[in-house]
C-alpha cells in the first residue's frame, strides 16, 4: 500500500521520496497556483534523478499547469506516478464529503507499493477524541458552508 507522509523536514520523509523517484515515474505536483516552478525538491534537500517528468494540476488553468481538474477526477492513469506533493491543497476541498474521493484517486495514480503522498495542511490540532471520533476542523468558511441551508447565521471565531 502506498503512503501518506507529513513532515517534510525529517530525514525520513526525505528517504521516502527518494526512493520512490527511483522508479523513474512522474512526479505530480497539486494546487501549487502560482508557485508552480518552483523546485520542489530543493526544500526537501533531494536531487532528482536528471530525467523525472514533473506534472502540475490545478482547478485553474493559470499559471498554465499541465493539467486542469477537479482532484476528485484525476486525468492520470492506475499507477503511473511516483509522488504527489499536495501541501495546503485538501482544505480547499468542499464540501467536505468529497475528500475521500479526492484521497481514492490520489491512491489510485500511485505506484503500487512504492508511491508516496507528501503533504499538509494547516489547522492540525491534537487530537480530543474520548469515547467519541475527532476528524473534522473548521474554519468560518467551512462552518459557513455547512450552515448554508440555513437563512440567518451568526458566526464568531
């Protein structure tokens, strides 16, 4: 099973990308907006091998990646890709029902036992849980999204 790996700073995750590069398969870069070019690698102190193929998504089409979609519908074949950076992209995803679609296609254009996900997002906290589950975080957005439905709302941070 492919996985997902959050620290970008420790040695470990560092490992983990470089060995998957080693499969020689694109690299897909997601919701990078205006950022895209900019070496992902450098950051995470790997250098790639010469011949790596990087791809770029977004759901808009500037600043031109190569792909245009929905995260939910990846244009990318079962298997073909070697490590998707997806930092501060998935709390962008509404409404919330669709993150496990946006997780099963990132999943699926994985390398089978070798791909990687690298990844964050913000508003992380520790978890609460008890006697009941703790997976959700909200913002004013995401709150005000959830109460759409609804004709008056008062929302304080």
């Amino acid at each position: 099973m492919s996985k997902f790996h959050i620290n970008r700073y420790d040695k470990k995750s560092r490992e983990l990308i470089q060995s998957a590069l080693q499969t020689g398969a694109p690299v897909l870069d997601v919701g990078r907006g205006r950022q895209f070019g900019e070496n992902q690698f450098e950051g995470y102190q790997i250098t790639p091998p010469e011949n790596i193929k990087y791809l770029t998504l977004d759901v808009r089409d500037e600043p031109e990646p190569n792909f245009v979609a929905d995260l939910s519908q990846l244009p990318v074949g079962d298997s073909q890709v070697s490590v998707v950076f997806i930092e501060s992209v998935l709390e962008h995803v509404a409404p919330v029902s669709k993150l496990t679609d946006c997780m099963n296609e990132i999943h699926r254009i994985l390398i089978d036992n070798s791909g990687i996900v690298v990844g964050w997002v913000p508003f992380c906290y520790h978890f609460h849980g008890g006697n009941f589950p703790d997976g959700n975080r909200f913002t004013y957005d995401g709150i005000e999204r959830l109460l759409g439905k609804f004709s008056d709302m008062w929302i304080q941070p």
